[in-house]
C-alpha cells in the first residue's frame, strides 16, 4: 500500500504540482487549502506525512503543527527554529525545486520507518527489543546509552550495508541536529563497548574510507 501525504497551501497551483509529483512517485496525495479542511482530512487511516505551508487563510503553519506535530517552515531562519521547535521534521523554502522536496521525502521516511518497527531482532545471540527498550546480550540485559540504542536498532535493521558518517548522522541523529561526523565515532566506540562482553563488538565493523558496516559475517 502506498504512503499516503496530505499537502496543505492556500495556492491551488503549488498543491496541483504537488499532488502531480507525489503521484509521479508512487505516494497517495490528498489536499487541503486551509486550517479547517486540513483538520478535516485527519481522520483515519491517518496521513503518513503532511506537507503544511507556512502561512494559511486565518493561521499559521505553527498552530497546525502543534496540534499535528509535523513540520514546515517559512525563509526567516527565526521561522524556521519555530517550525522545529513544535515538532517538525524537515523544512523546505519557497521556491523550491520538486526533486529537492521528494528527496527530503524520502529521507524523512528512512529515518522514521527503522524506529517505527516494533519486532524483536536476534543476531547471534544480541537481541534488541523495540517495545521494552531493552539489549541482551545470551539472556543478559546490556546497558547503553539512548544514542547508542537507536544506532544500534539501525544497524540491526539494515545489515550487511556500508554506512558513511554523514549518513548515520542523517539516520540516526537526523538532518536537524548539527553535530561534527566524528560524533558518529565516539558514538560507535560507546556501543562497540556496551556490546562487547559476549565478542559482539565484532558485528560493527569498521569499513576503512567508507564508513561502518553491521554484519553476521564475523
């Protein structure tokens, strides 16, 4: 089933185009022109992603995304923070270009989706549970940090693939968090520590010149 993304904006031309290129891309797009049709729209099966403009007839984008803790944001970087700060998750500025905004898309959905899983994974014998926030390491509980949890439940969920710095920071922290790439390395030292009592430290492998890697193949 695809993904379905409601697009709110006053100007019926921006959301035509929208709407046009969601579709172009296998999304489910529906479409509201201001505060009220876009609280009409949410019911269920709610939509995957909002799209919401920053200034509507009546409102703000900021007194929709309280109430539907999604983001957007206008060109003023004070506008910007503001969208952050009640929930957003990415911001685009007019004009923008349609290729930019699906990648955006698209990275918001690879972020959000690993974290979203709720089944329990083993790898030899490393067990991470999504719903109990909990790591056992042969039945016995391990204690990490939560960065070091999410980084964790990603490697777990997309195995066997090299992973640059900047794309662990996009993944795992988020475009919105500004912290140097070599985070990413004190960060993996911390986990490779946490899981290392029964040698699984060895599934988080370092890729010389290309970035980390979590394999079975050890």
């Amino acid at each position: 089933m695809s993904r379905k993304i409601l697009v709110v904006d006053d100007e019926a031309p921006i959301r035509e185009m929208l709407v046009f290129v969601l579709e172009q891309n296998g999304f489910q797009a529906i479409e509201a022109q201001d505060y009220d049709s876009a609280m009409d729209a949410l019911v269920e099966p709610y939509p995957d992603m909002i799209l919401l403009d920053w200034m509507l007839p009546g409102t703000s984008g900021v007194q929709i995304a309280k109430k539907i803790k999604n983001r957007t944001a206008r060109g003023e970087e004070e506008d910007k923070i503001k969208g952050l700060e009640v929930g957003a998750d990415d911001y685009v500025t007019k004009p923008f270009s349609p290729k930019e905004l699906m990648a955006r898309i698209k990275a918001v959905f690879r972020r959000v989706s690993p974290t979203s899983l709720e089944e329990a994974i083993e790898v030899h014998g490393l067990r991470l549970d999504p719903i109990s926030h909990r790591v056992t390491s042969a039945g016995n509980e391990l204690d990490m940090g939560p960065t070091e949890f999410k980084l964790l439940h990603f490697f777990m969920t997309h195995p066997e693939r090299v992973y640059s710095r900047e794309q662990l920071l996009d993944n795992v922290w988020g475009t919105n968090v500004y912290v140097e790439d070599r985070t990413v390395d004190v960060h993996i030292r911390r986990l490779r520590k946490a899981i290392a009592p029964m040698g699984h430290d060895k599934l988080v492998q370092t890729v010389r010149g290309a970035g980390y890697r979590f394999s079975s193949k050890i």
